[in-house]
C-alpha cells in the first residue's frame, strides 16, 4: 500500500499522465464538432411520446379512471432509484415548485428525471466526501494543517458534492435558453408569417417547429409541447404560460401575454407578434454591441502580460546585445 501511495504522489507519474489528459482533452475538443451527429430525432420522438402522455393523461381525467392512468401515463424507469426517493421521502426534503421549473427549463420533464436529480443530491455528498477523506487522510494531503481544518476541507467537498446537480441543471438551463433566446426572433417572424396568412396559432406553432428545428431543436421541441397542451389542456391561457415557464426568458413570456390578451380580448395578434420580434432583435443587437464594447478593457490585461514583454524584447534586445558585447 506504500508504494502505491508513492506512485500516485510521485510527480515523475503524475506529470506524464496529466499530460496524457490534456493531449486527450484537446483532441477530443477538435474532433467534437465533426462527431457530433444531433440529437434532432431523439428530442423529437421525446417529444411525442409526451404528447401521447399528455393525450393519455387528459383521457384518463375525463373518465375518471385515475388507478389506470396511473400505471399507463409514464413508464417507470431506475426502480431502484424511484425506490430510495420514496423510501426517504426525499421529494418533501429537497423539492419545491422552483426545483420542477428548473428541471422542466433543463428539458428534464419526467418523472424520472427527478427521482435521478434527487437520488445524485443524495449521494453524491457521502461520495465526494470520502473521495476528499481518502485524498486528506489516507494520502496526507494537508497533512501539516490541523486535524479541524482537515475536517472542514472534507465537509466543503461535500457540500460541494451537495451542489453539484444543481450546478449541472444550471448549466443545462443556459445553454437551453441561448439556444432558444438566439432563435426565438426567426421563430417570431415566422410565426407572423403564419398568422398573417390565416393559419392558426396551433398550425403556425407546429410549421415553425419543423422549420426552426435544425437552428435550435430546443425551442422546435417547446413549441411542439405548446401545440399539444392547446389541443388537450381545458384552458389555452394555461398552455401559453407553461411555454413561459418552460422556457423562462423574458422575451417568451412577453409574446405569451400577447397571445393570451389576443385570445382574450380579440386584439390582432400580427401587429404584437411585429413589435415583439422587433424588440428581440433589438436587444440582440444591443447585446452583441455590449460584448464589443467590454472587448478592449479584457484585453489590456493580456496584452500587457504576454504582447508588450516580447515586444520590448524585440525592440530593445538588439541593443541590449550590443551594449553587452561593448562592456
């Protein structure tokens, strides 16, 4: 055990095999691109099934037959998983309404989703905590701190192993929402497009997924599940704001309101739908010209860093050789 634990704190094999990972990372960075096939179809017969889940869902409430719905409306995946959140009753503990909009904004919408994000809240604490243990203790790293401090190292780490999903779902929620917030215009001019030419906002919302999809199958994926909600759920004002919710940018749920105040009052849908489309564009412009205007404030630190020591190298080490070579 000895001398495992001094080959793996040896610098003369970490150094190789940290090198190692990041010749690996970096060819795995430029070959990403050219392997990734999308994952259109897949989110699209995700999709579908949702929407038969729905339809299976509405069915089931208008016949009343809730002990048949139950086990027809979602399959029933990682029982296990299902099992230990049940068990500990973990969905009262770490699960609020804000919890399931980060989720659905993720595109995590299953039942089974949740049971995984719950079921890696609680147990990644106790894993990341003895992996810190294992690296504090048993290998002696900060083996000169005292024995409280080491402790409160490895409780960081798991708390840090408490936070993690959370941070993952945050990441998988802004990714989602640039991918729908950079189509969402197009989608909007397409939309009036549709509208003005007497097609339905049902139709339109189903045209415009098949033609935004290859730009952002998020936002193609959203507008699909729109199209099912208006056709299933009692109210349409509620289909409109689950997009928003969904969703969760402000632009979205601005033309959700529109929409809702045009079913409502009557009010013509083309002119808002203009505007709206407008504006996001607006503000995309804005946004790009707020990204150019911080650009040379991020650069004077680099550049003083790496470009002018090379240039008063070049510049002046010529003259510095001469002076050397006189004295």
């Amino acid at each position: 055990m000895s001398g495992l634990v001094t080959t793996l704190t040896d610098p003369a094999v970490l150094l190789p095999a940290f090198v190692m990972i990041a010749v690996l990372a970096t060819f795995y960075t430029l070959a990403a691109p050219y392997l990734d096939r999308g994952d259109l179809d897949k989110r699209m017969k995700s999709v579908a099934l949702e929407r038969e889940q729905m339809r299976a869902r509405e069915r089931a409430r208008m016949n009343a037959e809730a002990s048949q719905s139950k086990a027809s409306l979602r399959a029933q995946h990682n029982t296990s998983v299902r099992q230990v959140v049940e068990r500990l009753n973990l969905r009262e503990a770490l699960v609020d309404a804000h919890t399931m909009n980060r989720l659905r904004q993720a595109g995590y919408r299953s039942q089974n989703a949740l049971n995984i994000f719950l079921f890696a809240r609680f147990v990644l604490p106790f894993v990341f905590a003895a992996i810190g243990a294992f690296y504090i203790f048993f290998l002696g790293y900060l083996g000169d701190k005292p024995l409280a401090m080491r402790i409160l190292a490895t409780v960081v780490i798991a708390y840090i192993g408490f936070y993690a999903p959370n941070l993952y779902i945050s990441n998988r929620v802004s990714k989602r929402q640039l991918s729908i917030k950079r189509a969402w215009p197009d989608a909007l001019d397409l939309m009036l497009i549709c509208v003005e030419s007497g097609i339905s906002i049902e139709v339109a919302f189903k045209r415009v997924a098949g033609e935004i999809a290859m730009a952002s199958p998020e936002l193609a994926e959203e507008l699909v599940l729109t199209t099912a909600e208006l056709s299933f759920l009692q109210e349409r004002r509620a289909a409109y704001e689950n997009l928003g919710t969904r969703v969760g940018l402000d632009t979205v749920k601005a033309v959700t309101q529109a929409l809702i105040q045009a079913e409502r009052y009557g009010t013509p849908l083309a002119q808002a739908l203009r505007v709206l489309a407008q504006e996001c564009r607006d503000q995309r412009m804005n946004e790009a010209e707020k990204k150019a205007a911080a650009l040379p404030p991020k650069l004077t630190v680099p550049m003083i860093l790496f470009f002018l020591p090379v240039l008063v190298a070049v510049i002046l080490g010529p003259a510095g050789i001469q002076v050397s070579d006189r004295f």
